[in-house]
C-alpha cells in the first residue's frame, strides 16, 4: 500500500509541475505580447504627432500591428475602453510643448484565446499520458493476475488442477498464491491419505472376510450332520434336523454376505450426477495445455495435444477435463519422459481422447486388471498412488456413456476414452 502510495504522489507531483509549467509559459507569452505592442504603439504615436499622418505599416511585424487605428482629436469623445479582453489601448498625442493635441485608439487582436486553447489541448495529452500508463500498469499488474487466479479455486474445489498456481514477485498476490499453494498441497495430502485409509479399510475387510469364510464353512460341516443324525448314533432326529436346517440357512445368508463383500471392487463406487453442456473441444486442449505445458517443459518431456477439427460437444466438461487428468498423471509417472501426446477428435456421435505415452512399463496381461479397485500393476513398487485413480476415472467416463480402454502397442502406450451423451 505505501508503495501505491508513492506512485500516486508522485503523479500528483507531475500534475503540479506540468501546471506551473503552464503558467510560466503563459505569464512569459503575455509579457512579450504586452512589451512588443507598447513599442509598436510608441513609435506609432510618436510619428503622428510628427506628421499628423498614418505612417507606412509595412516597417512593424504583422504579429505585432494593431487591427484597427483611429485618431481623434482633444475635443472628441474616445469611444471605447482602455485594456480588457479587447485589447484597447488609448494614447495622447502632444505637441513641441507638451500639450494634449489629440488622442490615438489602437484596438489588437487577441491572441489569449487562441493560446489558451493550445495550451488546454496540450494539458490534456500530457494528463493523458500517466493516466494511460496507470491503467497499463493496473492491468498489468492487478487485473490480470486477479482473471488468471479468478477460476483456481472452483477447479480446486473440483479436483480439476495438477499443479499449483505459478510464483510471482508482485506483492499484491505473493501471499494469495503462496497460501494457495499450500491449501492446494493440504488438499492434496489429504485425498492421498484418504485413499490410503480406504485401502486399509478394503484390506481390512478382504482379510475379515476371507476369514469368515472357513469358520462358516465348518459350521455348515457340523449343521450337516447334526442333520443326519451323525452325533446320535446314525439316527435323524426331527428337532435336531430342524434346527440343522436353520443353522445351514444362516451360514448361507453369512456366505452369501461374504461373497459380495469380496465381489464388491473396494465398495467405493460414488454416485456421478452428470451436468450435461456444450462446448467445444477446443476448450479442453486449451485446458491440458494450460496445466501440463510448463509441467511437461521442466522434465523435459514434449507434450502435444492434436485437435481434430473442433467439433460441438455435450457433455460434462468438468468430469472430462479430471478423467484426463488422472491419465495424464499416469502418462508422466508411468511414461519413458520422451513423449507424451494426447488426441481429441469425434466420431459420429462418439467423442475420443487419446492419451499416449511413449515407454511400456507394464505387461499386456495385466491390462485387464489394471481398473480393478485397488489394483497396482507390477511396474508400481517404486511409485506413489492407491490403484483408485484409473478406477474412479472408468467410473466417470461409464457415466457419461462411454469407457476407458488400454492398448498397448510397440513402444507405445494408449489410453483411450470415449463418451457418447447419455
């Protein structure tokens, strides 16, 4: 605030100067037109009272000639008034003896008007000048920087950035970005370690339930064959086989229940609520770029993104844009580092987004598997991550009408998605 502070003295400073310059040059500009026209009317008067005649006018300047001369003499009546903005001026006439013979009129055209105009447009540009420099640097400076972080927090709160805001010098949003940053890592920390705890919530339960398994197994062993009589000398009982019956019932309610808590792929599938709209898939390569370009650069890698045409889409712009995040992560993590290219094109009314890495790090047996829940394929051990990302984005991308598909081909590696409007 107090460096604004100064700015803005100094631009009052300028305005005061630039005033004072005005009025000097118009005081000097005055005091020539005043210094010359007395000489003029000096040599004027001095020749009429010499001749009585109008002298040759041609000897004096055109600047400095009176518009109209009248002479009169001591008995009439001046009409006018000396000085004012008319610039009249009355002077005597004398003879050898000094006595008042007469009177001359001068009346000069003005020149104040003319020179208060040029002085007033001159005033006004200067003035425009640091007023237009203001705005640049207000633009420059301020709003610019505040469009470019308006729409970070929404994209924070979605899940949609993969890297934080870019540092800058200004001091007006050092501290704005510098605390973004770090709500954006917090949040970031935190979603890790909530896929860490749901990875031990699955584990937890993969391990109860498998252990269940064996003691309800033996429970329906022993259900059997209090059933058959096994424990009664080989003769059923009525009652014993009722209760048999009920207690084989329930162990295959309690197997059932295990069964799909096995089946159940981490029982974290979220309900997705669509927001279907139009947009172009223009929008979206500006978004990759906007979020991987610099992040590409500082590894090295070269990015691409190829947009055929720019066809109209509907769909779920923000559930796009953060599947093809997650597949870019991958592509960076899992990738070589030479090459990373993404695709965007539309098929009828099928639209794809490729994602394609160069380097194969993983077998073609594992694609299958690859979006389980949980599931970590074998080139993992060294890198960060929970096996819920690819699954959560085929989730996304089922809900907007299409899937995720993985191909692997040469050097290469491909992922493809396709949404349709649903």
């Amino acid at each position: 605030m107090k460096r604004y502070l100064k700015y803005c003295m100094v631009v009052a400073l300028y305005f005061l100067c630039w005033m004072a310059v005005i009025y000097v040059v118009f005081k000097k500009c005055s005091a020539n037109d005043h210094r010359n026209r007395i000489t003029y009317m000096n040599r004027m008067t001095e020749q009429i009272s010499q001749t009585g005649e109008m002298p040759d006018l041609e000897d004096f300047p055109d600047e400095d000639r009176a518009i109209d001369i009248r002479i009169y003499s001591s008995a009439d009546r001046v009409p006018g008034w000396v000085g004012g903005e008319d610039n009249t001026y009355v002077w005597t006439l004398k003879d050898e003896n000094g006595n008042i013979t007469g009177f001359v009129r001068y009346v000069f055209k003005s020149n104040t008007a003319n020179r208060m105009f040029i002085l007033a447009e001159l005033s006004a540009f200067v003035f425009f000048i640091p007023l237009v420099v203001c705005w640049l640097v207000m633009d420059r400076r301020v709003l610019k920087p505040f469009r470019d972080f308006s729409d970070y927090p929404e994209k924070l709160s979605k899940g949609l950035t993969s890297d934080g805001l870019p540092e800058t010098k200004s001091r007006l949003f050092g501290k704005y970005v510098w605390g973004m940053n770090m709500l954006s890592d917090k949040l970031e920390y935190d979603r890790k370690e909530i896929e860490r705890l749901l990875y031990d919530r699955k584990k937890f339960i993969s391990t109860l339930a498998h252990g269940i398994k064996t003691p309800v197994a033996n429970i329906k062993l022993y259900s059997e064959a209090i059933g058959a009589g096994l424990y009664r000398g080989g003769v059923p009982d009525e009652n014993d086989s009722k209760i048999a019956e009920k207690i084989n019932k329930n162990a295959d309610d309690i197997t059932e229940l295990v069964r799909g808590i096995l089946e159940d792929p981490g029982a974290l599938k979220s309900s997705y609520n669509p927001k279907f709209e139009s947009f172009y898939l223009q929008d979206i390569k500006d978004k990759l770029i906007e979020d991987f370009q610099n992040r590409c650069m500082v590894n090295n890698t070269p990015f691409e993104v190829e947009l055929t045409g720019n066809p109209l889409v509907t769909s779920d712009i923000g559930m796009v844009i953060k599947c093809l995040t997650q597949l870019m992560e991958n592509a960076i993590k899992y990738g070589d580092g030479t090459g990373i290219k993404v695709k965007l094109y539309r098929q009828d009314d099928v639209t794809f987004f490729s994602v394609i890495n160069n380097g194969v790090t993983i077998n073609k047996e594992e694609i299958p598997f690859l979006f389980n829940c949980y599931y970590r394929g074998s080139n993992s051990a060294d890198k960060e991550g929970s096996g819920i990302g690819l699954y959560e984005a085929r989730s996304v991308a089922r809900s907007l009408g299409g899937d995720i598909i993985m191909n692997i081909s040469g050097n290469k590696t491909e992922v493809l998605m396709y949404v349709t409007k649903v």
